[in-house]
C-alpha cells in the first residue's frame, strides 16, 4: 500500500515517542520546500533526505526522477555521485517495504483506482484507511466548449466500466451538472452504485475529475461562417467549408431539423450546372420570381458581411406549389429539404422560431405555411408571432434575455433570411415593408420545371452550387473582398429599381437581386456562365422585381393605418355600429347612408341612429370625434381579428401624411367647430373619402321629388 505521508513510515523515520503525561503534538504535514532548503543548507541532511525521498517514492516519482531531485541538493565539496550513493539505499529501503506504487494502483492526491473501483484513501497517525467510494470505474474523456455565437456551455463525455469488467454506455453530462451525480441512475442504472456516507459523492464527482485527463474541443452549434485561425470558414453539419475545400475536423451539432443543413464538399469540376439552374427558376413562376428567390438563398449566405434586414414572404392560395417551390430554395442548404419537410412551421411557438432563426446564421431559414384561422385569440397571437419574428428581422433586434443571477444575455436575433410562405398575409404596414411579398397566382407555376428542379435538389446539384459558391466567397473573405463586392452589387441593383412606395422597398428588392448579382459574378470567374447569358439573367430579375415592387405598393396601401381606419369606418356605419349625424345633432340627409334606419309604418315612421355618434356630417366634409370613432373601430377590427392598435395621434399623424386630412397650425391634426350648439375639437376628412358623392346626390334627388297628394281640390 503506498503512504503519501512520511510521518507514518516508523521503519524510515524514528516511531514518535511521547511521554506518557504530555498530550500529543499537533500532526504536521512534510513541507517539502522547506525540507529541501534545510537539507541543501546543510542542516541534518541525511534526516531531511530521508523525509524527501520517502514522499518522493509516496508520490511515484520514478528512480530516475528522483535522481534529478536527489542531484539538486547536492552540499557543497559534495559531488553529484556521492549524493545518489547516501540517497539510493534510501530509496531501496523506502520501495522494499511495499509503499511503492504498484501496477494496479495507482494513487493521485487521496483518490486511487483498482480493480476497476474508485477507493479514498484517508491517512492518519494511526495508518492509512481505504474508502471504496463505487463499484465502477469512470473517466471524462472529453470536455467539450458548445459555443451558438453567443452563449458557450461545457459538456463532458463520460465512459465507464463495472467492477467486474463490464462496460457502460458512453455519454454527455452538462458540465455544471455533473458534480450532483444525477447522471449517474439515468444513464447507467441501478447497477452503478455509490457508497453511501456524508459527502461521499462529492468525491467521487472529484476523484473522477482528479484522475481523467480529458481532450478538450470545441463543437458549434449553429450554421454559418467562422474566423477559423485566420481563415473564413462556413459550417454546415458536414462541417466547415473555406477556401480550401471541406474540413470534416471542425465540429458541428445541428439539432433536429437543422441538421440537414448539409453540403457536400466544393468541387473544382464545374458541374454544379448553373445555367440549367437559373434557367429551371426563371420559368418556374410567370412573372420570373423564381430568380427573386435564388436571389435570397444566396444573399443569405453573406449576412456575415452585411446584414440582411428583410424577409421573404411566398404568398398563394392552396394549389400554387408555395410550399414546394420553397422546399426547392431550401435545398440549396441540403439534399433532404423538399416542400414535405422545410426547417420550421408557424405552429411552433414564437420562442422555437426565433432561437431557430438564430442558429441558421448565414442561412436561409423557411417557416411554412401561415394561415391566421381559429378563434379571435388565435389568429391574434398568429399575427403576433409573425410580427414578432419579421420585426427581429428587418430591425436586427430582440428581446434580451435575464439569466438566473439576473445577468443580462444576448438576444437571440435571426442572423440570415427569413422565408415564410402562407395564404394570409400578417398585419401591419409597417410589418409588411419588412417583406418582400411575392404573390403566386394559380396556375402560374409551371410544374414541369418545378419536377425537374427537384430532381435537381436529390441529386444534390442545387447543394452542390451553394458549396462551390461559399468556397469561392470564403477565398474573397479571406482577401479583405467580400464587403465591398456586396456594397457595390447592392449599389448596381438599387438604381435600377423603382423609387415609389415604401421607403423600404427598394433595399429590400436591392438585397435579393444583388444575391443574383453575385451567384453570377461567382459564375463568370469560374467560368461557369457566358456574359451574355449574365446580363440576360440581370435583366430577367430586374423585371420581375419592377413587378413585385408594384404589386407590394397596393399591398402596402390597404395595409397602411390610414386606409385600415378609412376602410373600418365605412364598414362600421353601413353595418350599423356607428352613425354620423347633422351638426344639429339630429338626422342628416341621406340618413340611411350615414348610420340612420327608418323603422315603423308609413303613418307612424321613426328614424333614428344606430350604434354609436361618431361624428358630424357638414357639407362635404365629416367631423370626427376621434375617441369615439376608435372606440367602435377598435372593437370592430378586433371582431375581424385584425385588430387595430395604433394610438389616435398616430392615426391623425397617418391620415394627414396620406393627405385625408389638413393639418391645423403646428403640430395639431384637429380644427375647432360649433355643432349642437357648442364648440368642438374635430378630425375633418373629405365625405368622398367614404362615400361616392356622385351616389350621395342621386340618393338625395330622388327623396326631394314631389310626393302626389289627396288634395280635396
């Protein structure tokens, strides 16, 4: 049994004697340090030597090594030789006792391991004690740094085998979980057991730490580009893609769907097909969106670079192959995504989506299928998710996150693009300036080219192109090159495009179109592509974003705060929730067309307002009691469950910036009026805004012609 303590080798040391009426000293432990000075200073050195070389062969130094410790503490007109020849027999007498370590012990610090068994070794005046602490021996083998760009966890990889030979299952353990044990009944069972005793498992944790020597690595869990010593690399589940080609040895853990962020190494063969491809996506839709979307894919790519502030957003009825065509876009990032199987759906919840959207860094990420249907609650909290996920996209921001000790972490922001497909659109104008919306109509697919492109996508081809292309884009990354080739195709592209609508737009569009810029300019360096078929293609994806510009334009229109309380007002007053009256207070001309109903017979006829006054009707123009007007309003986009929640200044300011109201001195959107005898703060708009005019005058031309009477002569 080998001590780690000199004091209790009698056969080296003389035994303690102590008179019997003197209680025992206190046990003091070997301080090696002062041993050695004291030795080496010449003081009682063949007893100081003596105590060395005893913790010496304790602690397992080979002869060899204690030869070279021995040799240091040669005297003065001492030689190195003649130190060795007083120490050997020392050492001899030490190992001949049996305190030497054996080859099936072997003891560090107070924890050794035998027989596949894990003993505490306690010393004490008395001798050394052994403590089994399990019946199993276990090791860490691995301490690996889990990193997703923000948060970095530990895990270790642990191994193990029974006493009597049996091995157990490897696995993970979280770091920080791993000193309470619990792993141990859930991934080795019953037959893994631990002595009971006060803290015994805290040292088995220890003595298990204590005795591995594990291989430390570093795993990403997130796709995307690296700084990999120096060198740009771009990590997908098969590992990291640069310059030089695929190096399997950088470590990835893509969870579920993720993992099939899969691409193959580059090649150098050109057979990737790029024409075949941007011709298969250019007739795929009519109007040639196709190329807006491969555009996407691989402006994704360099979010890296410059951050990608929009989202896509495939919009058809059911039968307009949305979701395939996306799975085709998809499977630019790997072979296994189809329109059966895409990264995400709107059914997850809005945390899923939005710590999925940040682990596909540098990616395309598709969430499929948005449909707000259900109760009031349900299509409201569809609308939510939506906002919430596309609003963490076009403004690089989320919500942060608190940590257990009340620390702040980092919020998990979608680092690539978002495409969404879905037969609704989400609410919002300015939501909506955040998309790019692209409308399929039915029967505008053609489903031959869109078979032939999922063809393409199982053999792999569509996975082939985008590796070549990040090996071609990691080589200008690692030349200080990228950056300004993203800035000047984003520069080409916005000139081209259209300047009406939001303010947004153009970006967007500009975005898009400058991923087909780039795919091409990869294309003509390698190549791949001639210039004429280049700017045949350039001038394809300019037309079909020229077209998708106007159609955003009316989609943005209904969709602005404006035309959204516009549009509820009228509704509100033809469906009877609301009336407006004369500035009497009483019933205007044309009552039915303002709010008013007629009830009763023809000799006893009663007319009066229905639902809420929400205003005066004077001339042509209306005045609106704003409170009053929200207060239906708001119930009523509620019922439709697009509820609208802007406040009343902010509905004033959007009515005067769409030019439906004239602004009152400054900074007031409201002018002062007397009606039913006293003053007024109102909002005034144009009755045409609601009503057709024209239809108003026939309804009044025809109520003011003469009634024929029973005269009696």
């Amino acid at each position: 049994m080998s001590l780690k303590r000199i004091e209790d080798w009698d056969d080296i040391l003389e035994p303690l004697q102590l008179p019997l009426n003197k209680p025992a000293e206190p046990f003091i432990k070997l301080n090696r340090v002062t041993t050695s000075e004291a030795a080496l200073n010449g003081e009682n050195w063949h007893d100081n030597m003596l105590k060395l070389v005893a913790s010496w062969v304790a602690k397992g130094n080979t002869d060899e090594e204690i030869d070279v410790l021995a040799g240091r503490l040669t005297l003065p007109g001492y030689t190195i030789e003649q130190t060795l020849k007083d120490v050997r027999p020392m050492v001899d007498s030490a190992r001949q006792k049996g305190f030497a370590i054996s080859g099936e012990i072997l003891q560090q610090s107070s924890y050794i391991g035998h027989h596949n068994q894990i003993y505490l070794m306690k010393v004490s005046r008395t001798g050394p004690k052994e403590i089994r602490l399990t019946n199993f021996h276990a090791e860490i083998i691995y301490e690996t740094t889990v990193t997703n760009g923000i948060d970095n966890s530990k895990t270790f990889t642990v191994v193990g085998v029974l006493h009597n030979g049996t091995p157990l299952s490897k696995f993970d353990v979280e770091a920080n979980a791993f000193d309470k044990l619990e792993w141990l009944p859930t991934n080795w069972g019953a037959k893994a057991q631990v002595t009971v005793g006060s803290m015994y498992k805290a040292h088995v944790a220890a003595a298990i730490k204590e005795r591995s020597n594990p291989k430390e690595r570093t795993v990403y869990s997130h796709t995307g580009w690296i700084d990999k010593n120096g060198k740009f690399c771009y990590l997908t589940n098969r590992g990291g893609i640069s310059a030089a080609g695929l190096n399997e040895e950088i470590e990835t853990e893509l969870q579920g769907s993720l993992s099939d962020y899969d691409l193959p190494a580059p090649n150098e063969n050109g057979a990737e097909k790029l024409f075949e491809i941007l011709q298969h996506f250019f007739k795929l839709v009519d109007d040639g969106t196709g190329l807006l979307l491969v555009g996407a894919a691989f402006r994704a790519t360099l979010s890296e670079f410059k951050k990608c502030t929009v989202s896509v957003f495939l919009q058809g009825t059911t039968g307009t192959f949305k979701t395939a065509i996306s799975g085709c876009i998809q499977a630019f990032y790997g072979k296994e995504f189809n329109g059966s199987h895409l990264p995400e759906n709107w059914s997850s919840t809005s945390n899923a989506m939005e710590k999925k959207a940040f682990l596909c860094k540098d990616a395309v990420f598709t969430i499929d299928d948005f449909v707000a249907r259900g109760t009031p609650s349900e299509v409201s909290r569809s609308h939510k998710d939506a906002e919430r996920v596309f609003r963490a996209q076009g403004n690089q921001s989320g919500r942060d996150r608190l940590t257990s000790t009340t620390e702040v972490r980092g919020a998990y922001i979608p680092r690539g693009l978002i495409l969404a497909t879905g037969e609704d659109i989400p609410n919002g104008h300015s939501l909506q300036a955040r998309c790019v919306i692209l409308s399929i109509k039915k029967g505008a697919t053609k489903t031959d080219t869109l078979t032939a492109l999922q063809e393409l996508a199982k053999q792999e081809s569509l996975a082939q192109l985008m590796s070549n292309f990040l090996s071609w884009g990691a080589d200008q990354a690692d030349h200080n090159k990228i950056k300004s080739l993203i800035t000047a195709a984003h520069d080409d592209c916005i000139k081209e495009l259209p300047t009406s609508g939001h303010t947004r737009m153009r970006d967007n569009l500009a975005s898009l179109t400058s991923g087909i810029w780039l795919l091409l300019q990869f294309g003509k360096e390698r190549g791949d592509i001639s210039d004429e078929e280049i700017q045949k293609f350039k001038a394809a994806t300019l037309n079909a974003a020229t077209k998708v510009a106007e159609f955003q334009m009316s989609v943005d229109q209904e969709a602005s705060e404006a035309d959204r309380f516009i549009e509820y007002l009228r509704s509100s007053i033809a469906m009877g929730a609301a009336h407006l009256a004369n500035k009497y207070g009483t019933c205007p001309d044309a009552p039915s067309t303002w709010g008013w109903k007629t009830t009763g017979t023809p000799d006893n006829e009663v007319t009066y307002g229905q639902g809420t006054k929400i205003g005066w009707i004077v001339g042509k123009e209306i005045y609106l009691d704003m409170k009053a007007a929200l207060s239906v309003i708001k119930t009523f986009s509620t019922r439709l469950g697009n509820h609208l929640g802007s406040s009343e200044l902010a509905i004033k300011k959007a009515l005067f910036e769409a030019g439906m109201l004239e602004k009152e001195g400054e900074g007031r959107y409201t002018k002062k009026v007397s009606v039913e005898g006293r003053r007024e703060n109102v909002t005034c708009i144009q009755v045409s805004l609601l009503m057709d005019i024209e239809e108003i005058e026939r309804e009044l031309s025809e109520d003011d012609e003469p009634l024929e009477e029973n005269l009696p002569f």
